[in-house]
C-alpha cells in the first residue's frame, strides 16, 4: 500500500482517532502562528480539516484560506466537514504546489511535514510561494523522538516518517531564504517556524 492510500483509507475514522489526541493543543498552537485578519493562509496536509476553522476565526471574513492535502479522500471528508466555510480546497503535493510565487501570507503545516517525501523541495515550494515577510509553521502535536515512535508503530506505510534533525531543518529553510527561524521541541509539541526575507 503506498502512503496517498494509507492515508485514503484513514480518512473515514481519521477525526476520531485524531480529534481525541489532540483538541485541546490546537487551540494554543494556533495562538503560536499569530496569524492576523484579512490574511492568506495555505494550510498544508489539511486532513480532514482540524485547523481550519482556528485559521478562519483568526483571518476572518476578509482573509482567505486554501486547504491542500495529497489524499482526495481526506479533502473529500474536509469538503464535507467544511462545506459552509468558503475555504478553497487542493489535492496536490505539497513538493509541486499548484500556488503562484509571492502570494501567500502565512503557510501553516501540522501533523504533515514527517509525513512529506522530499522535504528539502518541500520546505522551498512552502517559501516560495510566501510573500516577503510572509511566515512558515512546521508543527506537529508530539515532539521528534514522541513521533518517531508513535509513527514506527502505525504502520509499514510510516514506520520511517521523521523529522528531520534541527541542524539540517534550519540549513533547509535558510536555502529557502527564510530566516528568524525557531525551533521548539518539547513532549506534545514540535514548532518550526522562519520568515521569508526576500
């Protein structure tokens, strides 16, 4: 089974086994983002939906807020968790992401980074299509060592799936031309975040 199934599959059961892990983190996580009205805002590997309706209550009527994951069942199920939402929904990968350059405000990337095949040109398409000033969120609900063991007992599909090592993170986004980059890990948490500056 490759990864885009193993995901399709979840989706069904995907909210109850993730929304009762993790509701009463998402909201301070998003307090981290500071995420400001009339924004835009690219959440990537939306799942099923769970940040959504914490990024629209912080961009507002006037922010605008795109939805992308690789799995068309998961989008299928965030469509319906969302419909009334006005949220613009994309099945796409994250490594050839179908967004113009210099376009959105901030990127937001939660539970998903691990997850993303080549996280090098990941990290680059997430930059470039962030405005001057436009900022980046890698976060993931469980710390690098939490996650790594959590994923090597979910499945063959993500037994492997890890964050990279903070040194090589940072290398990454500074090629990418972000900087102020922040790295936070801690049990129940993981936060990387930088700025793009050009």
């Amino acid at each position: 089974m490759s990864k885009r199934e193993f995901f399709d599959r979840h989706a069904a059961c995907w909210d109850e086994q993730y929304n009762h892990n993790v509701a009463s983190q998402i909201e301070e996580l998003v307090q981290r983002f500071d995420l400001q009205p009339g924004k835009t805002v690219l959440d990537v590997g939306c799942g099923t939906g769970v940040l959504l309706p914490h990024l629209l209550k912080k961009v507002k009527d006037k922010g605008l807020l795109f939805a992308l994951d690789f799995s068309w069942s998961m989008i299928i199920k965030a469509k319906k968790n969302k419909a009334k939402m006005g949220i613009h929904f994309i099945n796409a990968q994250v490594e050839a992401l179908p967004i113009k350059d210099h376009t959105i405000d901030y990127v937001t990337c939660l539970d998903t980074f691990a997850h993303v095949s080549d996280q090098k040109k990941a990290v680059g398409e997430m930059s470039r299509a962030l405005k001057k000033g436009g900022q980046l969120f890698i976060a993931h609900t469980l710390g690098k060592k939490e996650l790594a063991e959590y994923h090597r007992l979910a499945g063959v599909e993500v037994e492997h799936d890890t964050i990279p090592e903070d040194d090589k993170l940072r290398e990454m986004m500074k090629n990418a031309d972000l900087r102020d980059i922040e790295i936070i890990d801690q049990p129940n948490l993981y936060l990387a975040s930088g700025r793009k500056f050009r």
